[in-house]
C-alpha cells in the first residue's frame, strides 16, 4: 500500500458561468504519474494553479498528506515544483543566474549543482548567455532544469513539453519515470502522447461536466 | 534549537541578499527603468519656471513643494514596473509558491526598488534646489526628509503595484489608489523644508516623517503579500 500524496474531494470550480469540472475527486499516491487530460479550455490549467495553491476559486476540499492543504502551507510548498505556463525565466538574465535565484527561493537546492542540471538540458556553453538571446525552447529547458535540481517530491508540470525537441522530451520522460520509481509524483498536462514506459494514469475534464454547458 | 533558529535567520538573510542583487542585476541590464523616473524628475521640476515664473524669490518660495511633488510623481511612475515583468514571465507565481517567507523577499524588492528611485532622487534633489533658487539653508531639510520620506512612497506605491498587477493597464489606477495615500508623507516632507529655509527646528516633521516609515515598513509588506496573492489568483 503506497501513501497518498494529494487526496482531491468533490472539487468544484466555475469561470464565468461555466461550470470547468464539478464533484472532481481523486487520489494522487506516491509513485503515481497523472495525467490531465480536456481540450482548449476545459480547465486543465485551471486545475493545476488549483492545487498548487495558486489559485483559490474553488469550493471543494484538498487534502496533502491527510491534512487540509491551507493548513499545511508551507510544508506543500517545500514538497512541491510547480512549473507553468510561463516559465518563469528572468530574460536578462542568464540561465545561471536564473536558477540561483530557484536555489535561494527554495532551501533544499543546493546551489553547487547547477552547472550539472544546466548540462543535462543541453544548455552547457550557454551559462552565461542572456536568456534573451536563447531560442524559445532553450528557454524552457531552463525552468525544466529546474527538475533536475530538486527535491521536491510532488511536481505539477502545466505543459512542459512545449517548444521541446524529441529528443528533449524522450529525456524529460524518462527524468518523469526516475522521478515516480524513486516514490515522487506528477500531474501534467500535455498535448504530446506521452512515451512514458510504466503506469500513467489519465483524467478527463471533458467527462467531468467541462463542457456541461452545451451538453 | 538554538543551531536551528540560527539558520533559520541566515536563510532568510541569505535570501533578502539573493533577492536585493536579482533586483540590483535586472535594472543595471533594463537601465531604462533606471534612468526613466530621474529624468522624469528633473523635468517636471524645470516646467515650472517655464510654466509660471522665473522670478528667483518666487521660485524659492515654490521650490520645497515642487521638488518633494517632482519626487512623489516620479516615484508613482516608477511603481507600476515593480511586479510587472514577474508576473508576465511567471516568476511572481514561482515565488508565491516558495516556501520561504513571502513578507522577505517583498521587502528586498521594495527596499532595492527604493535604492534606484527614491535614493536616486534624494541624491539629485540639491541639483533640483538649485535650478529653482532654494535657499541653502533648506538643503539639508530638502535631503533628509526625502531620504525618510520616499521609502514609505515606495512601500505604499508597492501595495497598489501588487494589487493592479494582474490587470491590462494598471498604471493610471495605481495613481488613483495611492496619490491620497502618499499626502501625508507629501505635507510633512515639504513642511520640514520650509521649516529648514525659515530656520525652524524640523526634528518634529522629520519625526512624523519616521514614525510613518516605521509603520509602512512594518506593514506594507504584509498588504503588498496579500495584494500579491490576490491578484495571481483571479
């Protein structure tokens, strides 16, 4: 019997009018790959800002570890990588500088590993490079580093493969499995198939009263 | 427990340290953001010679509210840029989910914004005097009461910064929420001036002055958090 991570309970949330997802409730235990799945606009991000605590239009409970999440703050945040939408990259600022900033945010990054992650996402030579001058996807490997920096055992990932090569991407599922074999977690969103080797399991917005309006 | 609360407190040092070069690195790299609110200032200072008289006596007289109102419009004009750029890369939403204390890094943010504006002012304001014929006498006053009065401008401009963020153009409506908010400051910093060229003790004003910095300090930040996490969450 493995631990529950994140227990979601009769989630409930509306956005002008229109219902994304009512009565949503789901388990998340350590080890576990989740995916959210919907089309454009049935909550998927939505979701996500939700239960990183981003977020807090919603009516329904969210539970880390048992307890009420509003209660246990500041542990979620330690044991949780959010990456969103944005990617949160300073673009005058070189990807370096950019995840020391990560490290001094959050306590258990050690800095001295850096270089290593920048290595692993392919940005070795570009240390000190504005991110202005880097391609969109170089971009994004640079928040991606991010993973392979931390500790945190629950990752929310809103679509991390954007603007990723294949061969990144290949890299960076293989980096999500590592993460669940080690006893982590993940919820993502992504439009990509997913070439994940192992137990990844789906939810669908669009079954879950998304598109109750027109229905 | 005692190692514990140790490095706790460095932590938090380290992170306020961390936090103030970010902020430091990115305006030396956007120097426009730097240079913008100075220039700013010394321009509308020069419109009122134009504008109303270059009469020298009537200009001494205008001189300690026209620098302290130049001070205050070029600290507002500042103060939209603040939470702009975090929140349209994404980082502002990174640091709401740090685990480390939010009220922290806010401070570090404002207290580095104050050193490129509100320091930039205090330091640039005798050249201001000057050109608007302030007796030399009010100098001193003229600085001292900036450098206590514009971090409270900045940590009050913060907090309508935090709270206009996530809208399209939240410029206007900053001024709009923080101009009644910045009058006080604006009544004792020109008063301790004026108190300074008539040759009057300005301790009193420039108590008042540090009484309100002390209150904003303690207080701002804690607004300026929850501002924050209002605005990322709608």
């Amino acid at each position: 019997m493995s631990e529950q991570l994140l227990t979601v309970h009769k989630l409930f949330c509306e956005r002008d009018d229109r219902v994304l997802f009512d009565q949503l409730s789901f388990t998340l235990e350590a080890g576990e790959i989740v995916q959210i799945e919907g089309q454009n606009g049935s909550g998927k991000t939505t979701l996500l800002r939700i239960l990183s605590g981003l977020s807090r239009h919603y009516e329904g409970d969210i539970l880390w570890r048992g307890e009420p999440v509003e209660e246990v703050r500041e542990q979620f945040c330690r044991d949780l990588l959010y990456f969103g939408h944005q990617a949160g990259v300073k673009a005058v600022l070189t990807p370096e500088e950019n995840l020391r900033w990560y490290a001094a945010l959050s306590p258990a990054i050690d800095a001295s590993t850096i270089p290593g992650a920048l290595e692993q996402v392919g940005l070795k030579g570009y240390e000190d490079v504005p991110c202005h001058s880097l391609s969109a996807g170089q971009n994004r490997r640079v928040s991606l580093a991010r993973l392979y920096l931390s500790h945190a055992p629950l990752w929310i990932l809103d679509e991390p493969f954007t603007a990723i090569d294949k061969r990144g991407v290949a890299a960076k599922e293989q980096l999500l499995l590592q993460h669940a074999q080690r006893g982590g977690s993940v919820i993502l969103t992504t439009h990509h198939e997913l070439g994940i080797k192992g137990p990844v399991r789906k939810i669908n917005l669009d079954q879950l009263a998304g598109t109750s309006t027109w229905r | 427990m005692e190692m514990k609360t140790n490095s706790g407190q460095q932590g938090i040092g380290c992170l306020f340290v961390a936090t103030c070069r970010r902020e430091c690195l990115l305006s030396f790299r956007r120097k426009s953001d730097l240079v913008n609110p100075l220039i700013f200032f010394l321009m509308v200072a020069t419109l009122f010679p134009l504008g109303v008289s270059p009469d020298p006596g009537f200009l001494a007289q205008l001189a300690p509210g026209v620098v302290w109102v130049a001070a205050l419009l070029a600290t507002l004009l500042s103060m939209d840029a603040l939470f702009r750029s975090d929140y349209e890369d994404g980082s502002l939403e990174q640091l709401l989910l740090s685990p480390q204390p939010l009220f922290i890094v806010v401070l570090a943010k404002v207290v580095t914004h104050w050193m490129m504006t509100g320091l930039a002012l205090t330091l640039m304001a005798p050249l201001l005097g000057m050109m608007l014929f302030l007796p030399a006498e009010g100098v001193p006053g003229l600085m001292l009461s900036l450098l206590l009065g514009t971090p409270t401008l900045s940590l009050v401009g913060a907090i309508g910064a935090a709270l206009t963020v996530g809208l399209k153009k939240g410029g206007v409506l900053i001024s709009l929420l923080v101009l009644p908010l910045y009058i006080p400051v604006l009544i004792f910093g020109s008063s301790a001036v004026q108190a300074a060229v008539t040759g009057l003790p300005l301790g009193g004003y420039l108590a008042l002055l540090g009484a309100l910095l002390a209150l904003a300090l303690v207080l701002a930040p804690l607004a300026i958090s929850a501002a924050l996490r209002i605005s990322i969450s709608s």
